[in-house]
C-alpha cells in the first residue's frame, strides 16, 4: 500500500473532526466560489448546492476571477468570495482574494492550512486538519473542503456520512480492478452539485493514472460525446435522484454501445447503493472516485506517490 491509498482510507478520523466545526454564514451578496485545479471542481459543487440552500452562488477559476472578473459578474465589486486552496498558497487563487478584498468585496478563505497566505489575505477563514501525509494528490483536503464548504451555507453533516463515504469506497474497491479491465476511456458523468464532483473524478483518475478522461452532464453526453464510446469505455454515472429515471436510459444506451457502466446510486454493470441524498452525495462520494484513480494507476503500474508533471502546490513566478 503506498501513500496515497493509505491516505484515502484513513481520511474518516478527519472528516469526524471537522463535522460540526463551522456554522452557516449569514449573506445575501452573491457568493463567488473561487479555485483551481481540483478546488475550481469542488467550487462548482459548492455554488450548486449553495444556490439549492437558498443562496446566490457562482463558481470561476481562480485565475479568470482575478483579471476578468466583470466577465462573470458586473457589480463583481460587491460580491462574497469564498477562496478555496489546499495550500492557501496557490498563485491565482490568493492573488484573486487579494484583488476581491483590495476592490471591497468580502473574502472567506476554505483551507487547510491556517498560517498560508490565503489565510493571512481574508476576512474570515474556515480550516481543518488534513492527513500529514497526503502528499501531491489531492485526496482528504477535497473531501474536508467540500464538507466545510457545505457547512457554510447550512447543510448539516450527519455523522452516518463518515460510514456511507466509507462502506461505498470499499464496495467499489471491493469490484476493482476486474470491473474496469480492458478499459482505456473513462467517462464521469454528473448533473447538478453533482456535476464538479465528476469532474472531480475525472481530474482524478486522469493525474493519478495518465489515463485521458472526460466528464460531462449526463444528458449533454449525446450530444456529441457519445461517438466516443465503445467496448474500451468506462462511464462513472452519479445518479440524481431528481433525474434517475432519464440517466438510466441513457445508461441502457451506453451499456449497449459497449460500455461497461459502475453505477453510483443507480444501476449499471455494477451499481453501488448509496443511503443518503442529493445533498450529501457530492461529499459521500468522493473517497470511492479517489480509490477508482488509484487502482487504475495500478493497473498501469504508475505510482501515484510522485505523477507525473505535477507538484503539491502550483506557484507561479
């Protein structure tokens, strides 16, 4: 077992510490979720389920809302930017914390690393400890990001997510890797919050194995995408309980182009149950992503301790 995998299954005791550990936020200006790389994805996740509670959310790459803001949104000026990095040190995204709040907008940092520069560039930060030995894959941070970022705008975490993110990793390696043999072209396809969390999985296994992924929105896939599939397709399908019963017909689809389709929350060649809903399924469900990464990096033999081009923290000179 190496590091990274030893690090994705003992991420529970963290999660545990942080439930309960920041409050909703009480705001009415229109949240801009900010991030790069894995956290633009979780940002995605984030403005929808922030708008699902009730709140005025959008997400923008860190980089894009610090030189074009206005591009996004007009009266950028007087927004709530919430700012999320592993590090805290990310180039653009302290950068765009630093122009939010030089402009006069109010900036919340998601970290989990107190002391970094993002922390020290905000107006209010929520943190957590992370595993001291998650190394350049992003695997427990994400998780803790997403369940602080889901604190802030009131979801209540329960601690029977902690065992439901578990028992549905283990299901899923419990299939690996004979599920996925053969398979060269991995699909993640979800809609709603649950639309950054693909990406999630994607930008996952794509760093973590070198294998080229996609993701999309389940019923934008035949829009195009579809020509792609065949008998070396894998799709990841996050079910939506509010459109399961379209998904699943495109998953009949699929399935009878070739692929081989692992279910979350809905059937497939493999179909994992999940117990909780839509508004805990976006954090419940990122464990199982990180471990599929990793067990196709196995399979290609790469060690996902050092991949390939990339370095814990992006810094830009």
């Amino acid at each position: 077992m190496n590091t990274t995998e030893k690090v994705i299954f003992e991420q529970y005791p963290y999660w545990e510490k942080a439930i309960g550990s920041n409050s909703a936020i009480d705001s009415t200006e229109l949240l801009v979720f900010v991030g790069c790389g894995t956290s633009f994805n979780l940002a995605l996740s984030l403005a929808a389920y922030s708008n699902m509670a009730g709140y005025k959310a959008i997400a923008v790459p860190g980089a894009e809302w610090q030189n074009r803001p206005s591009a996004f949104w007009p009266e950028w000026r007087k927004t709530h930017v919430v700012a999320l990095s592993r590090s805290g040190e990310t180039t653009e995204t302290v950068a765009a914390a630093k122009a939010s709040r030089a402009a006069g907008a109010f900036v919340t940092a998601i970290t989990v690393e107190p002391e970094s520069s993002l922390a020290k560039n905000c107006d209010r930060m929520i943190a957590a400890a992370t595993h001291p030995e998650e190394g350049i894959v992003m695997t427990v941070s994400a998780s803790l990001m997403v369940l602080l970022g889901l604190q802030m705008v009131g979801q209540e975490i329960p601690q029977s997510a902690v065992s439901s993110a578990r028992r549905l990793a283990g299901d899923l390696d419990a299939a690996l890797p004979q599920i996925i043999a053969g398979r060269s072209h991995f699909v993640f396809l979800g809609g709603g919050p649950l639309f950054g969390i693909a990406l999630e999985g994607a930008l996952k296994l794509m760093e973590m194995s070198q294998v080229m992924t996609q993701a999309f929105h389940p019923l934008e896939y035949r829009h195009g995408p579809i020509s792609l599939v065949d008998e070396k397709t894998a799709a990841v399908v996050l079910y939506t309980s509010d459109q399961k019963e379209a998904e699943m017909k495109l998953v009949d689809e699929l399935r009878e182009k070739g692929a081989v389709v692992i279910g979350i929350g809905g059937p497939g060649d493999l179909e994992l149950a999940t117990d909780v809903d839509l508004s805990l399924a976006g954090l419940v469900v990122l464990p199982a992503l990180q471990i599929l990464g990793e067990r196709v990096a196995q399979a290609h033999q790469i060690d996902t301790v050092s991949p390939r081009h990339l370095t814990k923290v992006v810094k830009l000179a």
